[in-house]
C-alpha cells in the first residue's frame, strides 16, 4: 500500500488492481483466520464451549422425548391448558353476569366451553385415540360432567359453609378435580 500526500493511506493494492480490470489477489477469510492459542478458549480441553457438549444435547433430547412419551406428563400440560380455558370462562363469564346470575350457571358455561376445547388435545395428544369421534365426544363430556358435578357440589360448599370466595373456590377445585378426571378418561373414555 502507498501513502496519500496527507500521510494517510491510499487505497489498498486490491481496489487499485480491480480498478484498472485486474483481479485482486485473494483475500482471506476472517473466518478463517484462529485466535491465538492463549485466547482460543474452545481448543483446551476443559474449556467453556459457546455450544453445550453432544452428550450434553443427547442427554436433553432424550429426556425430552422420555418426557414426551410419558402420557401422564401429556396429560398434565393438556390439564394445564383445559385449567386455564375453564378457569378464564368461568371468571369472565361470572364476572359479567353475577349482579343477575346465581355463580353456579357459569359454571355450567365454563364446562362446555373447556370440553368443546379440550376434547382435541385429549384425544389427539394424550390419549392419541382413533375411535370415532362424536361418541368419543361424548364418553370424554361424560367425564367432563363428573367434573361439573364435582365443581357444583364442591364449589357452595367451600363459598357458603367456609366463606370463601367464588373465584378463590373455583381455583381450589380446579387443582383437585383433574386427579380424578384421568383415571375416568383413561380407564373409560379414551380406553382402547
């Protein structure tokens, strides 16, 4: 490279070469260019590595795939999502109509709304039936009705014998009625 008559420097050899239509020599790559071996923390054994180890990533896949093959961890997750839709049904449909409902008519709402919901998951990812599916449909809200059942005994007497709260009681028995709801769906519904 030469100098500019300002002391800095001029265009590299390169960009003179492809100006006058030559090609430029080769440049190489900084990609291909290693740390010194002081810096180049990857290349001493022992050293913390950006990437895990692939025993390391085996190791999470195969938990994962364990996990996944476990039905009743399939169950829990769809159990957490079959929570939440009737929990979110049940609190806003009660909170919109309590001034003029009893709190048990949203329970029949937020019921129907969680099985029309949850039914597919069961189905598909749970229990992954092939029956058919209307009756299945139907044998699943079956269960589902034990669960309505469960929630309008349940759910006065936690609100008039304890004095709980409607929504604090609805959250109680939420956690409890799912325990049950897998024996039934496993032994009864989805049975194959």
């Amino acid at each position: 490279m030469t100098e500019t008559m300002d002391g800095g420097p001029a265009l590299p050899d390169a960009l003179n070469l492809a100006a006058r239509g030559n090609t430029p020599p080769a440049v190489p790559d900084a990609r291909d260019a290693r740390l010194p071996e002081a810096l180049d923390l990857g290349s001493r054994p022992g050293a913390p590595s950006a990437e895990p180890p692939a025993s390391h990533r085996s190791w999470l896949v195969r938990t994962a795939i364990v996990l996944y093959n476990d039905r009743r961890i399939r169950y829990l997750g769809v159990g957490g999502i079959s929570a939440v839709t009737y929990y979110v049904s049940f609190a806003a449909v009660y909170l919109l109509t309590r001034d003029h409902w009893h709190y048990l008519v949203p329970t029949i709402i937020a019921n129907f709304i969680c099985a029309v919901c949850t039914y597919p998951l069961q189905r598909h990812f749970v229990f992954q039936s092939k029956g058919p599916i209307i009756s299945g449909f139907l044998k699943f809200y079956v269960v589902c009705l034990w669960a309505l059942a469960f929630t309008m005994l349940g759910l006065p007497l936690l609100v008039e014998v304890f004095h709980i709260p409607v929504l604090i009681s609805q959250a109680i028995l939420i956690v409890v009625a799912p325990l049950i709801n897998y024996q039934l769906s496993k032994l009864w519904a989805f049975r194959r």
